[in-house]
C-alpha cells in the first residue's frame, strides 16, 4: 500500500470505469498511476466541500457543491445546473446513474429530480415520496431505493412504495443504501446497518403494510460508532468482490453478506426459579405441577453461551 499525501476529502466516487474521483474544497482528483490528477473546481465554487458526485451516460461528471449547486463538467469546461433549467437552484444531497441512463438527483425537503435524455421529471411529496430530506439513492436490477432522514422508499419510476420496518425508527438518517446481487438490502442509519433478507422484501413487496423483519448490527458487533450521516460520503458502498462498506465516526469497516458466521446451535438453557402464585418452587428435570387456577407464572433463566447477552 502507497500512502498519497491528499488534500481535505468530503466525497468520493468510482465511475463506471473504475476511476476513482475525490473531491474537496480545494478541487476534484482523480487516480491515476497512483498519483492524485487535480482539476480546479468553478471559481465561485472553490473553497466549498464537494457533497456528491456522478458520471452522466455521454462522460459528463455532475458535481454537487454544498452552497452553490450542482455543475456539469465536460471536456474541461463547467456549466451551472448542466444548463439545465428544470433542475432546483441549489446543492443536490446525492446522486446516481440508476444503470439505464437515468440520473437521479436527491434534495432536501422529499424533492428527487429524474433526468432522462433531455428529460427532467421533478417528484416530491404531492408523488407520495415522504422521506423527509434524500439523502441516499441506490439502484440495481430495476429497483430503486430513495432513503432519507425519514424513511426508506421503492421508486419504480413513477410513484413512491414507503417501507415500514417491525422495528421503530430502524429506517430513520438514511445515508446509505445497498441492494446486493442476491436481492438483500443493507441500509445504514442512525440505528446501525439494517440487513433486510430477499425474502421479506418480497412479503412487502406483494403487501405494502407488511412491517419488514430485519437484522441490526451496531456497536454491539464492533461498529466504531455511528455511521455518518451528511459527509464525507458515500456511507456505504459495495466493492468488486461483494464486500459491504460502511462509514462510522470512528473508523471505517467491511462485511462480506456471503459469509456472515453465525451459530446455529441454541444456547443451553439453565433455569434458575419458577414462582407461581407468589410461591416459589425449585425447578426439577422431571417437570412440575401447578396448582389449578394458576394465573401468574415467573421463569429466571440464563443461556450460558451466549457471546452478546444484550441481544
């Protein structure tokens, strides 16, 4: 590994060529032959942190600069807004290439700007998005998923699916989206990583009110606090050999979904009192009889092999 001596990094980006692109308040670098190529950001952009990056269909880059807005380079020069009239004057949260073309631009305020050829297409509350600011966007195999500070949603091109999770707030600061290749979605959050199995989200899918199942990993299983939630960005991304990568306060970490260990033994049981009725009794492996009419019944027990008791 080669140290490369960078300046201040607010956002990062890996263009369908596997170009690697960082950007800051003192311009956008890109890799190559392990050295940092600079180009200098619009004059009256220069100083402000880069908050999200993307390569349009014909090698344009679009760049969202926190302040300013969002600028389209191509073969050197910068545009405004991509000259694009029916684009909102102001910094795009997030942005990507949905894979056919499209480019999806998240703002604040439940606001998603489509941009199809030279087609702009606007959403917002009145198309049923309501999750708050979007501040994550992900796109693969057809779906699109647009999180935000308030939720988490299926775009499907012209209207909003919101998901509901069993657990409360589980899908609250939204910074990163994951759907990987054998239909899972891992979401990061103000909760944790959320790992959501193929399987629920097809329940949800064929019933919208269906509250998804889903896993959480957090501090518990060695996340270095919590995960970032405006910049630097993007919070979760996932790289060539299917590793799940996530942003925390305190450090950056991976998990590989195909090999999650787990332990598929259940934990011995030792119970240590029964008491029914406000009498105790002394638990016996050859069972035990209640009186009838027993109507309050209280277990102490302890699972001896447990790794995290606070699960």
């Amino acid at each position: 590994v080669e140290t490369i001596d960078a300046p201040p990094i607010t956002c990062a980006y890996r263009d369908p060529d596997g170009t690697l692109w960082f950007g800051g308040p003192k311009g956008l670098y890109r890799l190559q032959d392990n050295r940092l190529v600079t180009t200098a950001l619009p004059p009256e952009a220069r100083g402000m942190d880069v908050q999200a990056m993307v390569r349009d269909p014909h090698g344009a880059l679009w760049v969202s600069v926190v302040r300013r807005g969002v600028y389209r380079y191509a073969r050197g020069d910068w545009t405004a807004f991509g000259g694009n009239d029916a684009l909102p004057r102001e910094p795009a949260v997030t942005m990507i290439d949905d894979g056919s073309g499209r480019l999806l631009f998240g703002y604040t305020d439940n606001r998603l700007a489509v941009l199809e050829g030279e087609r702009t297409r606007l959403f917002s509350a009145a198309n049923g998005l309501r999750v708050g600011n979007v501040t994550a966007l992900n796109a693969r195999g057809g779906n699109v998923w647009v999180g935000g500070e308030l939720g988490l949603a299926r775009f499907d091109g012209t209207a909003f699916q919101t998901m509901r999770g069993a657990q409360a707030d589980v899908f609250t600061g939204i910074s990163g989206i994951i759907e990987t290749a054998v239909g899972e979605l891992w979401v990061s959050g103000s909760s944790g990583v959320a790992r959501i199995p193929r399987e629920e989200i097809h329940r949800w899918q064929e019933d919208a009110s269906h509250p998804v199942q889903q896993e959480i990993l957090n501090y518990h299983d060695g996340l270095p606090g919590v995960i970032q939630q405006l910049r630097p960005l993007p919070a979760a991304i996932e790289s060539s050999d299917g590793r799940l990568w996530f942003a925390a306060t305190n450090g950056v970490v991976w998990v590989d979904p195909a090999r999650i260990r787990r332990n598929p033994l259940p934990p011995p049981v030792a119970i240590w009192s029964v008491t029914a009725g406000g009498q105790s009794y002394t638990p016996s492996p050859n069972g035990l009889r209640l009186p009838v009419g027993t109507s309050q019944l209280q277990i102490q027990y302890t699972a001896a092999s447990l790794t995290v008791p606070e699960r």
